[in-house]
C-alpha cells in the first residue's frame, strides 16, 4: 500500500497493521500508533515527531532520516531495521529492541536508552551515550 506524503498528523492508528506501507515523507507527529505492526514499512523521511510508539514493531522496515524527536518508543522493536541518519533526539526508548539492525549516522542525544538491546547491531558512526554511575551518598 503507498500513502506517501500522506497527513496523519494527531490522529489514532493504534493497533494498525501497516506492514509493507510505504509511508515516506508521510507527517505522523503527536499521532498514536501504539503496538502498531509496521514490519518492512518505508518510513524514508517520515515525521514521527512526539509520536506514542510504544511496543510498535518495526522490525525490517526502513526508517532512513525518520524524524523521532521526543517520541515515545518504549518497547518498540526495531530488529532488523535500516536505521539512517534517523533522528530520536530526546525520545524514550527504553526497552527498545535493535538487535541486528543497522545503525549509520544516528542521532540519540538525549535519548533514554535504558534497558535498549542492541546486540548484533550494527552501528556506525552512531556513538551511543555512557551509562551514567550513579552516586552514592557517603555518611
């Protein structure tokens, strides 16, 4: 199905299955597509600003320069996924599942990345935040 360039700004599309979707350029901020199914959907340039995500599945799709900023992706699957020159600045994406997707060139300032699995990933040019220790008080 193609809905490029299409306008689903604020809108509900939870629990959608959108797989195979090419949803490119599309504007999907502030829309919620939580546990949607969007595997091997083309997201190329897609505005997902401030989007709700959580436990959606994008495993295999390609998601090259998706705008992610302060979405909420707790949980989604990205396994498999064609991560490029896609921006999360500041979005959660604790719990969230990379493995062996491939990461070039994105953007994670100020993500939370808490409890993410990247095992197998591929990233390039993609540094990753250190785990902040945590202090303790001393008495």
């Amino acid at each position: 199905m193609c809905l490029r360039e299409a306008d689903f700004h604020v809108i509900s599309l939870r629990e959608a299955d959108l797989s195979d979707t090419d949803l490119s350029e599309a504007d999907l901020s502030e829309a919620d597509l939580s546990e949607a199914i969007l595997t091997w959907a083309y997201l190329n340039k897609a505005n997902l600003r401030y989007t709700q995500l959580s436990r959606a599945d994008f495993s295999g799709a390609d998601l090259s320069e998706a705008n992610f900023h302060g979405a909420n992706l707790q949980g989604v699957s990205f396994v498999g996924a064609y991560l490029i020159k896609t921006d999360f600045s500041e979005a959660d994406l604790s719990g969230a599942d990379f493995r062996g997707a491939a990461l070039v060139q994105v953007n994670v300032h100020d993500a939370n990345l808490q409890g993410a699995n990247f095992d197998k990933a591929r990233l390039i040019d993609t540094p990753l935040p250190r785990p902040r220790l945590l202090a303790t008080s001393r008495r």
